[in-house]
C-alpha cells in the first residue's frame, strides 16, 4: 500500500543541524565581541571626556582667580605674587574671587582672599593640583589645609610661566613678587590614569596664556597720599583759560 506524497515529511539531518548550530555561534560571537568592543571603546571615551572636563574646569578656576588678582604695594605680606616650579609648583597671589568661585559657600562674602595652587603627592602616589583659601587678614584654618579642593588628580607636570618684559620671553621665575606679571601661562599635563577596563589613557596637555587686567597699586595712592591734589602731595595744579 502507498500513502500520497504530500503525506511524506522530510526532516533536517544531523549534519545540517550541525552546520546550522556552527553558524550561529560564529553569528554571536561577532555582534558579543562587536558589543563589547563598543563598550570599552565608550569606557574609555567617556574617561577621557572626564580627564578632559577636569584639565578644562582647573585652568578655569585659575583663569578666574588670575583675571581678578590684586596687588597692593603698601601690604606686600598680604599681596605677594609668588611663583615656583619644579615638583612641587606653587602659585600664590591675593584675588577678589567672582561670586560663583569654589568653596565662596564657606567663605560667605569675604570675596577677597589669598589663593595657593599647589602640586602635591595624593594617598596613591600621583601628584594632585590641589587649592587652598584663606581670607586676606585671616589665618588658614585646619580644615582648609588638611583638605584642600582638588582640581586634577594625577598631574604629570605643572608649570607657570611669567612674561619677562626686559628679555622679551616666558620666565619660570618671578623674582619681582610685589608686583602683578604683565602676562602669565600655565601648562597642565594629565595622563597615566587606568580606566575600569586596565587601560591607560594617553597623556593630555594643555595650555592658558592671560593677559594680566591688574596692576599693583601704589602705595601712595592705597593711603591716600603722595598724588596730586591728596593729603600729603602736591597742590592740584590749576588751569588757565585763556580771555
């Protein structure tokens, strides 16, 4: 007896089955390795964006501090402008602080105040920007120097730069530290830092040149002698019109 042939079923082989289970691991194994190719390389683009915004926001909060520096040639204890290089950097100056400046919650409206930059060693061994603040006339409280606000971690190098107006060029010294450079530059360098994955990101550099809006103020003019016209100095002179 034959059965119709539309009543026959043919199945898949085990060979077929094989050569099907083989392409879809070959299938998957592409897009989890694509993925997770995507993932790392989104890892490290977004450390990187953050190193990136930190190097931004540091350079900021000096620009900030450094179009606002004041001088005043009667107070020199108070308005010192201080540079050092080398491995452990300072930057030192007094500065009337904008309203939206780090840490102005804590200092309440004493805008005036002493800023210190300074690169130092972090608890993993890298060096950290680090600043501390204190109001002109006060003394540095403990909290401000045992925990002072960091502005880059792992700082590979930190250099300032004064414009030098006898020899034309950048200077790493400013010996003249009662008195405002025409011109300062900083360079930051960040780099070394492991991402989540056991990368190293690649060294960022970056640099800032500001012309300096301030100048010291001379003594004659803080205590209000010595000008023309002042108490103490000489009379104003007149002016004749003529007839």
């Amino acid at each position: 007896m034959k059965f119709p042939r539309s009543h026959f079923r043919r199945g898949f082989t085990l060979i077929e089955i094989m050569v099907a289970l083989a392409i879809f691991s070959l299938v998957m194994v592409a897009i989890i390795s694509t993925w997770v190719l995507i993932s790392k390389a989104t890892q490290v683009g977004q450390e990187a964006a953050v190193q990136a915004q930190r190097q931004r926001i540091a350079l900021r909060t000096i620009e900030d501090s450094l179009m606002c520096a004041q001088s005043f040639q009667a107070s020199q204890k108070y308005y010192s402008f201080i540079v050092e290089n080398g491995s452990s950097a300072t930057l030192r100056f007094a500065s009337r602080v904008p309203v939206i400046f780090p840490r102005n919650g804590k200092f309440g409206d004493l805008y005036l105040r002493q800023l210190t930059y300074t690169l130092e060693a972090g608890p993993d061994g890298s060096k950290n920007l680090v600043l501390r603040q204190r109001p002109i006339l006060m003394d540095m409280d403990e909290d401000e120097k045992k925990y002072p606000l960091v502005l880059a971690r792992n700082v590979k190098s930190f250099l300032i730069e004064c414009w030098d107006m006898d020899k034309q060029e950048w200077a790493e010294e400013w010996l003249n530290t009662n008195a405002i450079p025409k011109q300062v530059r900083v360079g930051l360098v960040l780099g070394g830092n492991r991402t989540s994955q056991g990368r190293t990101i690649p060294d960022m550099a970056v640099i800032g040149a500001y012309s300096m809006p301030s100048v010291m103020m001379p003594a004659a003019v803080q205590t209000g002698g010595g000008g023309p016209g002042a108490p103490g100095g000489s009379p104003t002179p007149k002016i004749q019109l003529p007839k």
